[in-house]
C-alpha cells in the first residue's frame, strides 16, 4: 500500500528564505555557517563566513525575515583617537589608530570553520573563524552608544595565516577557560594544527595563549573535519580528526592529559518533541566565578558538525543553577544540586504548567539574583549598592556579573572617558551601517 505525503503538495515541509538578497555580494562562495542567538535574545541568527565575497551575519528580525548586519557590527580599531592633556599650537587632538576599521564582512579573505562562544563571560556570543592562508579572526562582541559591534582582539599568533579547515571552541583540561582548536590542511607542505587557551581576565580582554596539542600536532595531516565529543562519559572532551580529500589518510581520535580531576557539567536541552534543541542558549550559574554561556549550534561550520550539548568545564568551582533560552523565548530555569555534578543534565522543553514551578527559589551566584520572571539575572551593584565606589573612583559602571569603578574624568567637547576613566577619547557617532568620527578642535 502507497503511503500518503505527510503534508498536502500545496504545503511543502522545507520552504526556501532568500537572505542572500539582504547582502551586497549575493554569490559568494559559502563555506562556515553557525546559527545562534548571536544578536538576539532567542532567535536564531546567521553568521556564514565566504570564500570570494563578504561574510554574512544575518539578523533575525522575529517576523520570517533577516538583515545583514555584517558590515554595520564592524570593529573598532585598537586604539580610540586621544585627547591631548595639553594643546598644540593648531590646537588639535592627537589621534592615535594602531588598526584600520573593519567589519565582520570580511570581504577580502576566505572563511573557513567557524564557532560561536562567550570568551570572556560578559553574557555575550563571540564568533571565532579561521581563514584559508589569511589571517584568523577572534571578535568579541560588545555595545557602543547603544549599537552593537565586534572587535578583533586575535593575537599576531593566533591570528597566523594557515590552510585552515575546522575551528573548535571547547574546554579540553575543564579549567572554565575555553581553548580553540585550529585543524589545518597540509596543502602544499606541513603545516600543523595549533591550540590556544583564551584566558579570561576580570574588566580587560582576555589574554591568548598558544598550546602544545601534543600528538594533535599532525604536521603532514590532510584535515578535513573535526569534532569533540566524549566518549567514554569521563566528563572529558575527546578530540576527533578526519582526513582526506587529496589522499587517504585514517581518522585520528585523541584525548586529553590534563584537567582529570576538574569539575564539569553536561546539558542538554530538548525540544517540545524531544530532539536535540539546536539554536538553544544555555548558561550555567556558579558559586565563584560567574555565568559561563554556551550555544547549542553546529559549530565549527565546514564539513563536520558539533555534538548538540552544552560542555561546561568548572575547575574547582561548583554550579548554583542553570537556565535555559529556546529560539522561540521560552525559557527554563532549575537548581544544580552538588550530587547532579560531574554529570550529564537533561532539560525538557517547558509547559504551560511548568511556569509556577519555575517562580522556586534559585541560587544564582556571585553577582546575579533571581528576578520577578522566576530567573536569574544580572545584578545591578551600582543601584543597590549606591556607594560602593571609593572617593578617588566615584563613578560605578555595572558590568555582567560585577561592577567597577572609575574616576570622574571631565572631557571637553566630542570626547567622552574611556571605560577605565584614565583617558578622554573622541565620540563615536554611527550612522545606518556606515561610522564617523566626530573630531572637534579644542
């Protein structure tokens, strides 16, 4: 007996979203795709880095449509024009640019793999990618007079141009701080892959540090893809390596050597149908060092796809309670108990009836406290503490997590202080998708 289409010919399962016509290069040649709330609070948004053309970063405006917001999230350059502490005779400001403008676009390179992550815990998605013989890009996301931009913070190391193919994000050793694993292609001579740890340092960028991958090195691999998942369930993240394309070479599966006795926990959140919810924000409070954020993505983005499970890595630390953001806005959140560490945690999809059970108390952390909607969110030390600044540091800024204090820096006209108020640099005025200085004479 013939079976039946499961929908009618007139309502086919899988339709087509022509977001390419959103971008100015609308061929490019599409090599890494991750999708996650990257400018969202829950939607899925679209980050594909190109070959021959610009990247894409496709916002998800909630109503079936996206913008391409890659050009307009540009980064700054490493160093803001200054204010001089005394005046020339021309009475201009000193402008001190040690890097050019440049977007997310990144029209001039050819992307490779690429992950989402939050490298240094400010409760926002970063995008790491590699890109083919050029250099490989690390860009923090951060907010400017209210917009949103990203900033290449990639050492000269890290960012060494390599054939590259695969980029992972991942916590190897369970220290909390993550490592990025670059998987290259030995195409015309050796080239090995190489490891870094991205070290999270308390109100500045985190600081990149190279690794030894030890036997991962595979200097004449021809690498294709790569993964992590974990094997045997030790809570420790395995490393798996596929080859080929040029000429046959085995798979290459590794483990790490360090971190054994680390904390870690496992989450995996479902849909309403009890798959794996993919484009789902997890984040897991702790008793000590804050919120840690993951994405339950593809990752890494060429020719190989990551495990659907948020991996955290606690060192020492112990988790409070965990929440869980869905791509349509709903939300779930629960308690750790200390007897569920070391394990692996299931987080079914809410039901209406879930909602009262969600308003129970949570721990939330250092730094964050549970709200009216039942969750755990940011707290605002510099409202509910209005003196906690000492009086050569009088000025609170509230940060994710924590807080800190700067000096009452006085700037003329155009300028305004820096984050740390030990300087006065220009304003920066954003205008659509394009940026300008705006520059005053003093």
């Amino acid at each position: 007996m013939p079976f039946a289409p499961l929908w009618p010919q007139s309502r086919p399962l899988v339709g087509k979203l022509h977001v390419h016509s959103e971008s100015r290069c609308p061929l490019p040649g599409g090599r890494g795709v991750s999708v996650g709330p990257i400018l969202s609070s829950s939607a899925s948004d679209i980050f594909c880095d190109n070959e021959n053309g610009p990247n894409f970063l496709f916002h998800n405006r909630g109503d079936g449509t996206f913008v391409d917001a890659a050009a307009g999230a540009g980064g700054f350059p490493a160093s803001l024009p200054v204010e001089r502490s005394g005046q020339d005779e021309a009475h201009a400001p000193l402008l001190l640019f040690t890097g050019p403008w440049q977007g997310v676009d990144d029209p001039h390179q050819h992307g490779r793999g690429v992950a989402l992550a939050d490298f240094n815990r400010d409760g926002k998605v970063d995008i790491v990618y590699g890109n083919w013989n050029g250099p490989h890009r690390l860009y923090l996301q951060m907010s400017a007079h209210g917009k949103v931009r990203f900033r290449d913070i990639a050492s000269p190391k890290f960012s060494m141009p390599s054939p590259v193919r695969t980029v992972i994000a991942a916590d190897f050793d369970n220290d909390q701080e993550l490592e990025i694993f670059f998987n290259n292609f030995a195409h015309r001579s050796s080239s090995a892959n190489r490891l870094f740890r991205i070290i999270r340092r308390e109100h500045g960028d985190p600081l990149i540090e190279e690794l030894n991958p030890g036997d991962a090195l595979e200097p004449e691999g021809r690498g294709t893809g790569g993964v992590v998942t974990d094997f045997d369930g030790d809570g420790m993240l395995d490393l798996i390596l596929s080859h080929g394309e040029s000429m046959a070479q085995p798979l290459s599966v590794f483990r790490g050597n360090q971190g054994f006795s680390n904390n870690w926990l496992r989450v995996v959140p479902r849909t309403r149908f009890g798959a794996f919810a993919r484009g789902a924000k997890v984040v897991l409070y702790t008793k000590k060092s804050g919120a840690h954020l993951r994405i339950i993505d593809g990752g890494s983005g060429y020719l190989c796809e990551m495990e659907p499970v948020a991996h955290f890595g606690l060192g020492k630390d112990e988790a409070s309670s965990v929440a869980v953001t869905w791509p349509d806005g709903k939300m779930a959140s629960r308690n750790v108990a200390s007897t569920e560490m070391n394990s692996v945690l299931e987080i079914p999809y809410p039901r209406d009836e879930d909602r009262l059970r969600d308003l129970a108390p949570l721990e939330c952390g250092q730094g964050f406290s549970q709200q009216e909607n039942g969750h755990c969110m940011d707290t605002n030390e510099c409202i509910q503490f209005p003196f906690v600044c000492p009086r050569d540091k009088p000025v609170c800024v509230n940060t994710y997590g924590s807080y800190r204090c700067r000096t009452n820096k006085r700037c003329s006209r155009g300028y305004e202080p820096n984050e740390d108020g030990t300087a006065c640099v220009a304003q920066v005025a954003f205008l659509g998708l394009g940026l300008c200085l705006q520059l005053y004479a003093l």
